[in-house]
C-alpha cells in the first residue's frame, strides 16, 4: 500500500475578494486612487480582489517598504507595509505588527475617504 505525504507544497492563491473591512463604495474610491495612480486596470467595482492588491502592492512597494511579489494577495508582509502606510498618514495607532484589526479598519476606511477625490 502506498502511503501519501501528510503535507503538499502549494501555490498560494489568491482570495477572490478581500476589502480589508471597507464597504463597497470605499473599496471603490481606493480603486479609483489606484486607477489613477498604480496602473489598476479596473473594474471599478468596490471589490478590492487580485488586480485591486496587486495595484496596492506596487505603491507600498514603492513607497512603504513592501518586500513581496507583486501577486494580488493580501497576507502578511502586504499588511504590514500597508499599516506603516496608515500610521504614518492615517492615524493608526500601531502595532505594526501586520495583524490586520479594527484600529487597521478605522484608518483604511479614513485613507479610502480621501480617495474618494480620485473618483
């Protein structure tokens, strides 16, 4: 009888949608600040999913010490950058620690209100 291996390698794969607590029309002024600015190239629909991160990634990347690949998925290192971000412009009151939580949500929601310029 052959035995089967108790953990598989795979690639991870991204979420369909993650707003990071943002409702739909907040989701939609970030995408519109990331049309504008970080080549997302729609749709401008409120529902922040591969295109919408991978857009996210490129500016925290750019700007706010993001180390990842860019692959449209939120996890650890995306949060963390993306917290540094909110703290510094935000008001977001730490840790930056990458666990995303309500204070997080507060300042998203704050950033994607600023956004909404974009739109």
């Amino acid at each position: 009888m052959a035995t089967k291996p108790a953990a598989s390698a795979q690639a991870v794969s991204p979420l369909a949608v993650d707003n990071h607590g943002l409702s739909t029309p907040e989701a939609r002024n970030v995408q519109c600040w990331l049309m504008d600015n970080w080549g997302y190239p729609g749709p401008l629909n409120g529902q922040l999913g591969t295109e919408s991160w991978k857009a996210i990634q490129r500016f925290l990347q750019a700007d706010w010490g993001y180390p990842g690949p860019i692959n449209g998925v939120p996890e650890f290192s995306t949060d963390r950058a993306l917290l540094t971000f909110l703290t510094a412009e935000y008001g977001y009151p730490g840790p930056i620690d990458g666990d995303w939580g309500p204070s997080a949500t507060v300042a998203f929601k704050r950033f994607a209100a600023w956004c909404a310029g974009a739109c």
